[in-house]
C-alpha cells in the first residue's frame, strides 16, 4: 500500500463505528467513512471536542453539525496551501491520501525537466501535464510546483474556482496554468483534433456523473474507452499516466491490467496499488481507494 503518511496539518486521530477522527489544522472532524467497519472504545478526547460532524442520514445523504468551525481555514502540505471549506456530502475540498501521489508526480517531473535541461539548457520546454476531473487542484499544483505547464479540466465551475484559490493560497498564480471549465470527454476530443500532446496525464473520475446533456458516466462501464481516448494525447515521449479510483470493485489488479493493455504501445511500466492513510491511535493504516500508474522506463 502508499501510505500518505507525510502530513503535518493533517491526521486520522482514531476510526470506530462507521467514523473517523480526523485533525485538518486546529481543527477537529468528525466524518463517515465505510471502510470503518469495527467498533472499537472511543478514548480520544476529540471524539467529544470536535469542531464539526457529518452526520449520514439513513434516507441518503446527511448534514453537517458545527461547533466553533470558520467557514473556511486553510492547512499546508510541504509549500503547497490549501483552503478548506466543509460542503455537501461531507466534504472539505481536500483527499489529504492523494499527497501520496502528489509527491510521486512531483518527483516524475522534476527529474524529467533537470534531464531536460541539461540536454537542451535554456531552450528546455517544461513537462505538459494534463489534469482531468481535476477537483481542487491538489495534482494540479504540486506539479506546478515541480516545474510544469498544466492544464486543469474540471467540470464544475466553482471546483475550478476553488482550485484557484488554492493557487492564490500557495504563491502559485503566476505559473503556466490553463483553468478550464469544461466536459472532460469533449475537451478531450478537441484536443485530439487540435494535434495538441501532454508529457503526462492525471485522473481521477467519478464513479458516477452526469455530463452537461444528461450523459451518464459510469467509472466500469467508461473507464477503459476514455483512457484509450486520452492516450492518443500522449506525446511522442511520455513520462507518465496516473489513474486514481475510489470506485468499489476496481482493484488495483484492475487497473494494472487496463493500463497495460491500453498503453501496450508504448512500452514502460505499470504499478498499482491501496493508498491510504496512517491512523493515529491504533499505527494502522485506513485504505482510501487504489491508484494506478504507468510511467516512462528510467
């Protein structure tokens, strides 16, 4: 499993009963989680001292409940700043188990564009990332930080908006960074019209969605087509492509297998796996979803 276990700002203080405690800054958490299928003795003091609890409704859904919570705050991983606004569904804008692969992607690139320009010098174009269903902008930003020429996609205006707050936030709005509003699958399709390539491509689909139309995406059923579609975005030289899931049922063997037939062509290597995070009270690990990558042979 990649353990996300880097965090400062962020913690799981402890998970029973279908929750967890979790410390995002100053602030304490309390939310649902399905993974969490033990009940075991609540000891930490947080579990009554909490600023905020998501609580699940049995008809679907669910509510916050607040004590003492700003409306927003912000919390930092590495030099990266984020802002944090607890919303629908649970949610607080952050999936603090992808700064495990944050930092992979930020290594990836780095390292490609030192290569760069000690071949090529001044003249060295930076990594063309390309971020689908891009959320927040966590991905988005670390590459930037690396180095990279990014293209965030995200469907969701105010998503898009958020993540370039996120950038405001960590001194990164003067980077080469194209915000898009847009259906995924279309801009993919005129991209691929337009001959435009990327070095590298990053996802993380839905499970399930509705596009602008009213067309379904459903993550086992699109999946497979949309990657074989994005490869053909692919540059002649391509350093990596980096699918996330927390779609129950595709397994990280699941997604090692769709990577490596879909990118057969191009050689390089594919690894898959859990990734998760470190909890507190118990040194176990919480899993958080699989993620699977293909990447150029060093």
């Amino acid at each position: 499993m990649w353990i996300a276990d880097k965090w400062k700002d962020y913690e799981i203080l402890d998970t029973s009963d279908g929750e967890k405690l979790e410390r995002w800054g100053e602030y304490l958490l309390v939310r649902p989680d399905p993974q969490v299928i033990w009940k075991t003795a609540k000891k930490n003091r947080g579990w009554k001292r909490m600023n905020g609890h998501y609580h699940r409704s049995s008809r679907g859904g669910g509510e916050w409940e607040f004590f003492d919570l700003p409306e927003q705050w912000e919390i930092s991983y590495r030099d990266l700043t984020f802002r944090l606004k607890p919303f629908s569904f649970k949610h607080t804008g952050l999936f603090p188990e992808q700064a495990v692969n944050w930092d992979w992607c930020r290594d990836k690139i780095v390292q490609e564009n030192a290569r760069r320009q000690a071949a090529d010098g001044d003249g060295a174009k930076p990594v063309r990332v390309l971020n689908l269903f891009a959320y927040t902008g966590g991905a988005t930003l670390s590459a930037a930080a690396a180095g990279a020429a990014v293209t965030h996609v995200d469907a969701s205006k105010g998503m898009v908006g958020w993540a370039r707050e996120n950038a405001a936030c960590s001194g990164l709005s003067d980077r080469p960074i194209r915000w898009l509003v847009d259906d995924c699958t279309k801009f993919v399709e005129r991209e691929i019209r337009r001959g435009n390539t990327y070095d590298a491509i990053i996802m993380d689909p839905p499970s399930y969605g509705r596009g602008p139309k009213g067309e379904i995406w459903k993550m086992e059923d699109n999946i497979y087509d949309f990657v074989l579609l994005c490869a053909k975005l692919l540059s002649s030289e391509p350093l990596f492509f980096l699918i996330n899931s927390y779609t129950t049922g595709l397994a990280p063997a699941v997604l090692t297998y769709m990577l490596s037939t879909a990118l057969k062509d191009r050689g390089g290597e594919v690894e898959s796996s859990e990734i998760g995070l470190p909890v507190t009270s118990t040194g176990l690990v919480l899993p958080c979803g699989a993620t699977g990558r293909w990447f150029r042979e060093s």
